[in-house]
C-alpha cells in the first residue's frame, strides 16, 4: 500500500492509500473541532440529520436511489472521538471499478455525494428542516434512555464522566436526553454552519484509484466549502497526574443484579513522549486478552469477578479497568485489581506473558490492513495525533517491546477515580 498525504485545499487535508487488495474502495470525510460540553449533542446528530436529504435528492428515498446507482454504494453518518477531538461526517463504501460493467468509475460520484452531504443539505430557508432535526434528536434521546439498561457500558460511561468531569473528556459521555430532546432547529443550524467555516478537514481515500485522481475528486466535490477563520488549536489536554490525593470514590444503587466496578488510573510521565507500541503490549499484559493478568487471576483462579479487562485511551493517558463483581467482594477485588498493577510495575511478567501480548497487539495491527473501515479509523487517529507510523510498521515495534518498558509503564500510573455501581444501599465517599 502506498499511502499520501496533502492538504489539497484550505485546512481540508486527504490521505489516501493506493492499493488494488479490496474490491470496494472507501472514502471518509470528518470535520474536526474540539470536543465541548456546550455543542456535544449537537455535533453527535449534525451528521444523521446531513444524511436525511440534500438540495439534489432531498429525503432519505432520494439519498437510497442514488446509493443504489453507485452499485450499493453505502453513506455512513459517524460521530466519533480521538482524545479530546470530535470527528464529525461521513463515509462512503463503493464498488471497485474493474468489478463493475465496462470498468465504470464511482469515484467522482463517490465524492460527490458526500461533499453534498455535508455542505448541501436539505434546508428551507437556509435552515435545517426542523422535521428532520426532531426525527434525529427523538432517536438520540432513545439511544440515551437503552443505553442506561446496558448496565456495564453505564458504569464505564460513569466512570469516565466522573473522572474527567473538569475536562473536555466528561463531555465524551451522552446521558442526558432531555438535553437531546431540547436541541432546536436554529441553533443546530448555527452550529453545522460554524463547523464548516471553522473545522480542518480530513478526508481518508483507500482504493486503486491514483492520488491525482481522489485529488481531483475532492477538490470538486469540497470546493464550495465555505472557509472562514480556520481554528487549527484543537487538541487534548494530558493530566498526567491524579486529581487529588487520595482515589475519588463514588457509589451509585440501582437495580442491578451483581455489582458493576470501574476503576481509573492517569498513566502519568509516560505520556510526555507516549510509546504507543509499549502502551498496547501494557494493555495485553494487564487486562486486555484472556491471557492477561487480571483475566486469570481475578476471574479464573480466585473467582472474584464475573469478568475483568482493561483498556486504553492512549491519546488522553488513561487506563480504565471494568469488572462484575459481588458487592460483598468489593474491598478485595479493588486490592487484586491494584494488586496485579503493582506486580506488573516490579516487573512480575513472565516470558510467556509478554510473548503471547506481544503476538495479540501485532497480529490486531496486521489484520487493520484487511478491512478498509480499520484503515480509515487508524489514520484518521494518526492525524489527529500527529503520528507517523503504518500499522506494519507498528506491529514490528510491538514485537520489540521489553518487560522493563511495561513495568515502567505500570509504575508511574495513579489511581485516579473509582466508580461502583450496586443494588445495595450505598453512598458517596
């Protein structure tokens, strides 16, 4: 694969890989801005409502038809978030041209489609049309209320929100659906035209089609984008460090039948210069496969938990850990939780350990090259971040990681914040 990188119009950038492996080529296009407590809601439905209709086919029929004329090409709404930044618009999966009668190119009609989706909605009045924004904001307000019944995606939702409260991060986190349900037609408006003045742009492209040509592409398709004063200072805000002393704790009851534990720890100095390689193989090692640390000793030889993992958000610096506990548990899951840290920290990871987290994080980037959603994901993180690494390339560097660069890892971590969801009568700490 050959991949390239150019900012082909003002702040609107294009990455694309050139390859002929898959049959069906794919085109993403995001506005980023800065993730706000103020415009979240709104920038999580600005692009379901984009996608109902647009000045040339104006409702969600019109949008099909002309879908289904790309071959079945699809036009996917995405509202996503790396760190601190929101990732705002569209992608487009469409058939390969030599697969399709007489070679036909979609390319340009790819583009096409989704430049007229972000700039050229349906509207009336220059306004989005309020039928729209309130079929949209009803389906967000219910995505709210089912995802509350997911008891453990709740709690880690909580957690997060808790823990982050006093920064961008807490507004990753959708629980209000009466701020959903409140969104008016005008002010989301306001909101869709600020973002197209204002956003840098990245547009992915994977396919066999030349760089001259997806350039060209876009370039026609974006060129109506109105640009006003460009905000490029967009980024994540890194506490390295706890919030206070002592771990915040906080209790929650509800009606639940085993108890929902979630834990935070800021990954301190290691993120000045961040080792993403030695960040995923920590990850493996500690609660991210069936073969880490937490999963064995927590759920398969002390039974203290019905599950346990960890996670990552490598670009913000936290580690999170999610388990299913007994409430009568608590005091010693929390200790073995902590426990297995600190055992990764004195460098307790046998050779193993380390091989088969090494293997699980190079094999997961390998297999990014396989599916062309992946690929977009991967790069479009990597921009945001300013990274400069292939996903090969990243595979071979994991495979290097040493046990000391984990355990340096682990020791600079501080527990930041605990979150326990129980049906028992409990109280904030």
């Amino acid at each position: 694969m050959k991949y390239r990188r150019e900012e082909i119009l003002p702040g609107v950038f294009l990455s694309a890989l050139n390859t002929d492996k898959f049959k069906t080529a794919a085109m993403g296009v995001m506005l980023l801005s800065q993730l706000e407590r103020e415009h979240a809601y709104m920038d999580e439905l600005i692009p379901s409502v984009l996608r109902r209709g647009t000045v040339k086919s104006p409702d969600m029929p019109a949008v099909t038809r002309r879908l289904e004329m790309l071959y079945g090409a699809a036009a996917v709404p995405i509202s996503l978030r790396v760190g601190e930044v929101r990732c705002t618009g569209f992608y487009c999966a469409f058939p390969e041209g030599r697969y399709l009668p007489g070679g036909a190119r979609e390319l340009e009609s790819a583009a096409e489609l989704l430049g007229e989706l972000l700039i050229a909605p349906n509207t009336r009045g220059g306004l989005l049309l309020p039928e729209y924004v309130d079929s949209e904001k009803a389906k967000l307000a219910e995505r709210i209320r089912a995802a509350r019944d997911d008891r453990e995606a709740y709690a880690m939702q909580r957690l997060i929100s808790l823990m982050c409260q006093y920064e961008d991060m807490g507004a990753a986190v959708l629980d209000d659906e009466d701020e959903a349900e409140s969104i008016h037609y005008r002010r989301l408006t306001m909101r869709w035209r600020e973002l197209l003045a204002k956003s840098p742009v990245e547009v992915f492209y994977c396919g066999s089609d030349s760089f001259k040509s997806v350039r060209e592409a876009v370039i026609g398709a974006f060129a109506a984008l109105p640009r006003g004063e460009l905000d490029f200072d967009i980024g994540t805000d890194v506490r390295m460090n706890a919030l206070e002393d002592k771990p915040r704790i906080y209790r929650e009851t509800m009606d639940v039948s085993q108890g929902k534990l979630g834990m935070g720890w800021r990954l301190g100095e290691c993120m000045e210069e961040p080792n993403g390689a030695a960040l995923r193989v920590f990850n493996a090692v500690y609660g991210g496969t069936a073969t880490s640390k937490l999963f064995r000793s927590l759920r398969e030889e002390r039974s203290l938990c019905y599950y346990a993992s960890s996670g990552l958000d490598a670009v913000k610096g936290l580690l999170y850990v999610q388990s299913g506990i007994d409430p009568a548990n608590y005091d010693e899951a929390v200790s073995a939780i902590c426990g297995e840290l600190g055992a990764i920290a004195r460098g307790e990871i046998s050779p193993e350990e380390l091989d088969a987290a090494r293997s699980y994080c190079a094999e997961a980037l390998r297999l990014v090259a396989d599916d062309p959603v992946e690929l977009m994901m991967y790069y479009l993180r990597m921009n945001v971040t300013g990274a400069d690494i292939a996903p090969d390339e990243l595979a071979e560097l994991c495979e290097e990681v040493s046990a000391e660069e984990i355990a340096a890892i682990a020791a600079g971590t501080e527990l930041d914040a605990v979150y326990f969801l129980s049906g028992e009568e409990a109280g904030d700490e």
